[in-house]
C-alpha cells in the first residue's frame, strides 16, 4: 500500500521538483530565472551540466531548521539522511550508495560536504544553514573536483556573498515545545567599492518531546548557536579577496536507542539524560584574479571540531526485555556509562586556474591539500560487555595530496564532450593506546591490561568521469556519462579488539563505477523545467560495519554491492501568482558476492538491500502568491503547502528489520512587505517521527534512533 502510494505521489505532481524564481521575460511574459551553480568549480547554468542535480535556492533553504541535513534530503529525490543521535555523528546515502552500517571514521563517508569551496569531514557536515545563499546537490561520483570520497555525491553550500548590497534584518519564531528563535543579518559597503562586510548571527533552542520514565524529565531537545562574518576586498575589477570566519555550536541531548516495542513509545530508560555536543570553528581565505584568458583561485581553509559525547549504554527497558530482570535491574548510574572527547582539526588548500565566465571552451585544473588530525578519547564502565571497558585514546592523521582538470568542449553546435581525472595520493598514520579499568577481564579472561599500537597506510588513485551531450533544441537536451569514484581506504577509530590485544587492520578502499543517461529540458516559454536521469552502480569494497548488540562487538570488513534507479524533477511557473516544485526519485540496491567475515554477525545475503537506503523518494511543493492590491492592503500574501515522502528502509546488512516510510506534511502562510514579514507555520503536521536508524537485538526486540514530532509556530522579520 505505501508503495502503490509512493508510485501515485510521484505520478500526480508529474516531478514538479528544482528550485527557481520567476522572472518577467520578453514582453513582460512570467518566467523561470535561470541558475547558476558551481558543480564544475566554474560559473555554469545548471541547465547546461551533464549530471542530475538538485538546487535549492536562498527562499527554499531550511535556514531555521534543527535537522539541516534531513529536511536537504527530503527535499531531494534519492537521498537520505541517518541521524545517529549525537551532532557530528550522523551520515547520508544518495542513489543507494552508503557507508554499510556506520562510518570507520570521521573520513569515512560516501557523500562528500563543502561549504564556500571548503571541505571538510563526516564531522562537520551539515551546519546550521545560516545566511545562504543555496545548496547544490549533485548526484554520481564528484571526486574528480570535490576531492575523497564522494563516491555517491557530494553537496555543495553556498553563503550569501559580501557584495555591498546593504541589509540590517533582524528575524525570529517561536513555536510549541519552547521552539524559540533568533537571527540578526547585516551587510554592506565598509569602504565603498573596496571593502564589502557581511554578519550574521543566530541562536535557537527546542525543548525534548521524549518522555525519560527512569528519572523524568525529557530528552530529545537542541540548542544550537551559530555565526559567520565574510569580508570582501575588491581593489579594482580584476581581483578580490574574501575571508570567512565563523562558528557553529550544536548541543543536543538525543537518546541513543529507544524500545521499538514499548506500549507507549518513545519512552526512554536511561539513568542519566544523554549529552551530545559539537563545537566548531572555521576560518579560510578565497583569493581570485581574473587575466585576460583565464582565472586563477585560491581557498585556503582551518577548520577545528570538537565534539563530546556522554550516555547511558543500557536503556533499562531495551536491556530488561534482552536479558530479562526487572527495568530497576539497569538503573545503576555508577555503570555502564560511556564518556567520549573527539577533536579534528582540518587544512585543506586549493589552487587552481579556469576559463573565464562565457569561454566557448570551459576549463579548470588545479591541485590541493586535505589534512586531517583526529583524536579520541573513549572512557567507559560497563557490566555488560568487555569492549566497552577500559579507556582508549586513539590519533588518527590523513593527508591527501591531488591534481584535478575537468574540460567541457563543444564539438558542433548540438554536441558537447566533456570529462575529468584527478589523481590522489592519500596516507594515513594510526596511534592507538588502550588502558584496562579491571572489569574486562571479569567478563572475558582474554581481556589485556594494556595495549598499544602504531599502523601506516599509503593509497595513490585515479578518479574521473565523461560524458557527451547533443542539445537537440534550444531548450532540451540529452546525455550520456560514465564515473570512476573511490572512498579511501584507513584505520577505524574505535579500536575495538584492543581489550583483546589485537592490532586493528587498515580497511580497503571502495571503488565505484556509476553510467547514467539524462534529460535536462526547459518548454513552453520557459516556465517549465523538466530533468531526468537515470544510472547504475557497481562498487567494489564498500565498507561494511556490522554489529552484536549482545556482546557490543563491531566488525569491520568490505563487500561488493550494486544500485540502479532514476530520478525526475520540475518545476513550473503555472502563472504569476501560482508555482510549484518537487521530485521523484526510485532506488533498488542489493548486496552482491558475500563471502567471507562480511555475513559472520547478521547473515548478510546475496540480494540483501544496502542498509538505510529508500526505495522510494518524493517531494512537492506549491507556492501561492497573492498580491496585497487585491483585497486592500499593500505588500502580498503568500501559502506554501510542501508533501515530504520517505520509503522505508532496511536497518541492517542482514536485513532483520525495516524501517517505516513516513512522510512529511508542511505549511506556511504569511503576509509581507519590502521590510516586514509576518508568518505561521506548521511543520510535521501529521506528526510522523522518522526512523533515522535501527538495531536488531532479538526478533521481537528492536532499538530505533528517532526525530521530532510536530512543530507549530509563527515567525516575523523586520529589514531596514
């Protein structure tokens, strides 16, 4: 039934998807504005790239929004997004392609993350989106330009730049359980047409909606912090350089894993309220210089992530329905406890040099630097199993070094041929330290005091993608391309057989080639957009994580898996007042040539699905316009309605377990003028909490990592 619905949504909006403003065109005719994206580290129209996209401009963006990550996902066809509880932590998947289980490491990640031409690691994706201008998603293999291990994709954010347009904006909501939010924005020329500035600055908090019944209270609740300030130096037309800084504080207390099968889930037994915080800062510099033939950039980045963790590892009522006893019997609130501190600092640098705007022949070459320095330290007790005692204190430092170049030529006037390489050389060195608290070995004889370890691991690769357009009319298009992608081999960051005294081996790399075939098309006067793509996976040695919630063991190996699909996305200018977007996305993946460890814990099977991965995806979206002259009033008023789908999703690699499809239910209505705006809204109406994850720990017995309920509010800002 929900997949006959699935099929229905997306056939009823026709993949209304995409982003896009309407604009008078000739003879005042309504019209899509064209957008320009970056998704070949050049100005572009999106249009006008052989690869399926998704742009979500400045008034799409979730920009007050706790759970950046999942609501850009769920506004995108085949991608999803895990939360795993804590900030920092969480991972996504996009056309089925994913970390099987969870990521080795803050490196390990199948959808690569930058934000103004910086990347940076699993830990510090998804941000609060303040101040931007858009997000650019864009699907298939990116390593060629986007650097490691964006084997599925990569997502590419966009600030709103320092240009001298003046702005003092000041904005909020509040809403129910204590949604409160503030926000202040402030831009213009310092010295006129030399030095532009740009400040932005907000601050949110909701309280918990999950009922703790050990100790009271709630739990689930956030409050998040962020600012980033942008200056722009422009001494003369040719040259400009801008320097960013900024930080992001995002404080959470999420339970782990909650009962599926308590009677009135969620509930959450822990005996002490859990505690997950990410700190981050960041400060780069991106230099242009424009020649006569070409353009030359340079981004220079340090980024530095803290992030600290500190649980409960035994939920009393999932460990009493496991092993049995009464919900008291796991309220010991001297043990099982898990006390976790993990820093990374990140630089990274890019040089490189590109056609200009407009070239018949558009280019780019480059080279760059990634540097990665990640410690940890885990501290736990506990009663239930020797892995999770003692203390580790583990240092793990990456370096990539890569030289990129990717070409577009126009070989008659309808077709195109382009392509990339980029050739990486990725090395990384492991220090490991494991100390015994002296309770390991009461559980298991084989336990070690102490143990430590020193391990290197070297990768050199080649990454690139191909592909030919041939425009049949001025408006519709079509392509083919091929992609190489890789996610880089290393050392996971846990340690976990160091209780044994066992040295941790590296994992290999994953190796991906993904073929898709496209239409991008734009008719009837330019006021419909009308994309579509779609592809095939083959990856070799995805890593693979598999888990034994009786015994707290994670194993750690690679395995083969396949995914095929496609997409469709439109948007439509219906008239001036009414329009409408959305998307469709369709996945199917399975697991291929097991063998070996890879099926040792959850029977792992040729054909099983590719864990956390949707086989359906949808989104719409309609915007009423109406203008204040009609009733009397200056200003307009405008409705938005949006419908969010998520098909379920197999929680493991053994396939124990689905998660349950939901689907999202937002509205928004409010009145505006050149300087105030006024609104309410209502998020998550029908109050479906996502699935973000799961685990098996007996076939009656599950544990799920959950997201908020309904959201009601109402928002105003004042711009002057």
């Amino acid at each position: 039934m929900v997949r006959r619905g699935a099929v229905a949504l997306g056939a009823a909006m026709f993949g209304f998807s995409g982003a896009g403003l309407a604009q008078d065109g000739p003879d005042g005719a309504v019209m899509l504005e064209e957008i320009t994206v970056t998704a070949r580290k050049r100005p572009e129209n999106a249009q006008d790239i052989p690869m399926s996209l998704t742009v979500i401009n400045r008034e799409a963006v979730p920009s007050f929004s706790a759970d950046p990550g999942a609501d850009i996902a769920r506004s995108t066809p085949n991608f999803n997004f895990t939360d795993f509880s804590v900030p920092g932590q969480n991972f996504s998947q996009m056309r089925g392609i994913a970390p099987l289980g969870s990521p080795f490491n803050s490196l390990d990640n199948t959808v690569g993350y930058s934000q103004d031409g910086v990347p940076t690691s699993a830990f510090g994706s998804f941000s609060s989106l303040l101040d931007v201008e858009r997000v650019e998603v864009l699907r298939g293999p990116q390593g060629t330009l986007f650097g490691r291990n964006a084997l599925g994709g990569a997502v590419n954010v966009i600030s709103t730049p320092a240009d001298g347009r003046r702005e003092f904006t000041t904005s909020g909501e509040i809403g129910s359980d204590g949604h409160r939010v503030a926000q202040m924005v402030a831009g213009g020329w310092l010295v006129q047409d030399k030095i532009a500035g740009r400040l932005a600055l907000r601050y949110s908090h909701v309280d918990g909606d999950i009922r703790n019944s050990v100790i009271g209270g709630r739990e689930g609740g956030a409050e998040l912090a962020s600012g980033k300030t942008t200056l722009t130096f422009t001494p003369n037309d040719t040259l400009d350089v801008t320097v960013r800084g900024g930080f992001d504080r995002d404080h959470r207390d999420n339970p782990m894993l909650l009962l599926a099968e308590h009677p009135d889930f969620p509930r959450s037994g822990l005996d002490e309220h859990p505690s997950g915080k990410r700190d981050m800062e960041n400060l780069g510099v991106e230099v242009n210089k424009s020649f006569d033939s070409f353009k030359f950039t340079s981004i220079s980045s340090v980024q530095n992530i803290k992030i600290r963790q500190r649980f409960d590892d035994t939920d009393a009522f999932l460990f009493s329905r496991i092993y049995g006893g009464s919900v008291g019997d796991y309220n010991d609130t001297l043990n099982d406890k898990s006390r976790q501190v993990e820093r990374e600092r990140i630089y990274s640098q890019e040089l490189r040099v590109s056609s200009l705007e407009g070239a018949n022949i558009s280019w780019v070459a480059g080279a760059s630097y990634f540097r990665s320095e990640y410690d940890t330290v885990r501290d736990q007790t506990s009663t239930v199993s020797a892995y999770t005692n003692g203390i580790n204190d583990t240092q793990i430092v990456s370096q990539t070094w890569a030289a990129f170049g990717d070409v577009s030529v126009p070989v008659t006037d309808r077709l195109t041929l382009s392509g990339g390489l980029r050739l990486a050389n990725d090395d990384q060195k492991f220090t490991s330290l494991y100390v015994g608290n002296g309770n390991a070995p009461l559980l298991d004889p084989r336990a070690v005091d102490r143990f430590g370890q020193r391990r290197n691991y070297s990768d050199t690769y080649l990454t690139g993608r191909a592909a030919a357009s041939w425009r049949w009319t001025d408006g519709v298009s079509t392509y083919a391309s091929v992609a190489h992608g890789y996610v880089s081999g290393g050392f996971e960051r846990y340690s976990i057989d160091a209780v044994f005294g066992i040295p941790t081996s590296p994992y290999r790399p994953s190796k991906g080639w993904t073929y898709e075939a496209g239409l991008k098309s734009r008719f009837l006067d330019d006021r419909v957009t009308l994309n579509a793509a779609a592809f095939y996976n083959d990856i070799k040695d995805g890593q693979l994580t598999t888990f034994d919630p009786l015994t707290f063991y994670v194993e750690y190996d690679n395995q083969d898996y396949k995914s095929y699909g496609f997409e469709v996305e439109s948007t439509v200018k219906i008239s001036d007042r009414l329009s409408a977007r959305g998307g469709f996305g369709y996945t199917k993946s399975k697991i291929v040539n097991v063998g070996g460890n890879a099926s040792a814990l959850q029977s792992t099977f040729n054909g099983a699905r590719v864990p956390n991965v949707p086989e359906y995806t949808a989104n719409f979206a309609m915007t009423y316009v109406l203008p204040g002259e009609a009733v009397g009033v200056q200003g307009a008023f405008t409705a938005t309605g949006e419908v969010q789908y998520m098909g379920s999703r197999q929680a493991d690699t053994g396939n124990s377990y689905k998660l349950d499809p939901y689907t999202f239910l937002n509205a928004q209505l409010g009145w505006g003028d050149d300087k105030t705006k006024v609104y309410g809204f209502a998020r998550n109406i029908l109050d479906k909490r996502p699935q973000y994850f799961g685990s098996t720990y007996a076939p009656n017995t599950h544990g799920l990592i959950i997201g908020r309920g309904r959201l009601l509010g109402v928002g105003a800002s004042y711009t002057w």
